[in-house]
C-alpha cells in the first residue's frame, strides 16, 4: 500500500493520510462479487479513469473525461461491450452516465472485471457521489461530493482502490 491508495477501513477510506466516511455496496463486501449482488468486492482494483459532468463542475484532473448526453456503460452480459462505456442508442441493457441526479457527476472508474470482462462477475465498480450518509450503493464506493472532488484532485495515475477480504 502507498499513501496514494484509497485503502477501505471500517472508520472510512485512507488516502493521503486523511480518512473520508463512505458508502458501500448494499450486499457489504464479497469475495465472490455477482452481477446484481449489491457487493463491493475485495481485492484491489486500479482507477483506470475519471468522468466528469462538464456541465455541472469543472475538470477535476487533466486525464479525466467529459460525460456526454449519449455516454452509457453496459451491464447485459450477453453483450460484447459487457462492463464497457458504449454511445447511445444502445439496444442492450445498460446504465445511463448523464444522470438526473448529482451521483455520477464525478466517476473514479475501476479495472473490476475490466477490460476482458468475465460475465456474471459484476460491472462497473465506480467510485461516486453518495446520495448520503449510510446510503449503501449497488457495490460501488460513494462519497460526500466535496470529498470525492478532493480526492480526485490528488489521484495519481498508480492511484488503487483496495477493498480488504471480508
């Protein structure tokens, strides 16, 4: 582990020396992760990007990239783009990026199942907003919005998420 990691511990989040309260998955923490369990699974797992709403803040980082009205991220695992950020119209099932709501105004994208995605294994592990405090996630990690931004304003490119064994 190295202070540029964001380290999951029962008190919250470790990085950079500070600690953040968080949100995780409804089903807590699996080794076993499951599409559609609600768990966050454990082990560790890279940012391998960073999404922003350009509309509603300004770019975090200078690698991070700007989610567009069209931006969707496939969760069918029939599909060839399973675990993959596809462009509308897309016919099989998937999550829209551009949200209503403030949740995924900031995304940490991780390498969970990705990219050689393995179906069944659960998609998309992101690092969000949280709705709010104790709110539990489908099995991403969530965040009060200032935390996020100030933790996506320090990520390195060695920069991991590591989620403990339960």
């Amino acid at each position: 582990m190295t202070p540029s990691d964001l380290v999951l511990t029962r008190q919250g989040v470790r990085f950079l020396g500070r600690r953040f309260p968080c949100s995780i998955g409804r089903g807590g923490i699996s080794a076993a992760k499951r599409e559609g369990d609600g768990a966050t699974p454990a082990g560790v797992h890279r940012i391998v990007g960073v999404l922003y709403r350009p509309d509603r803040m300004t770019c975090p980082v200078p690698w991070a990239v700007p989610i567009g009205p069209g931006d969707l991220w496939s969760d069918d695992v029939r599909d060839a783009e399973y675990n993959h950020m596809v462009r509308a119209p897309y016919a099989p099932s998937h999550e829209r990026l551009r949200r209503a709501d403030p949740l995924y105004d900031l995304v940490l994208v991780t390498d969970w199942n990705w990219p050689d995605a393995e179906p069944g294994c659960g998609s998309a592990i992101f690092v969000h907003q949280w709705r709010r405090p104790g709110y539990p996630t489908e099995g991403c990690v969530a965040f009060r919005r200032d935390h996020l931004r100030w933790i996506a304003a320090r990520l390195t490119l060695e920069s991991r998420l590591i989620v403990p064994q339960p």
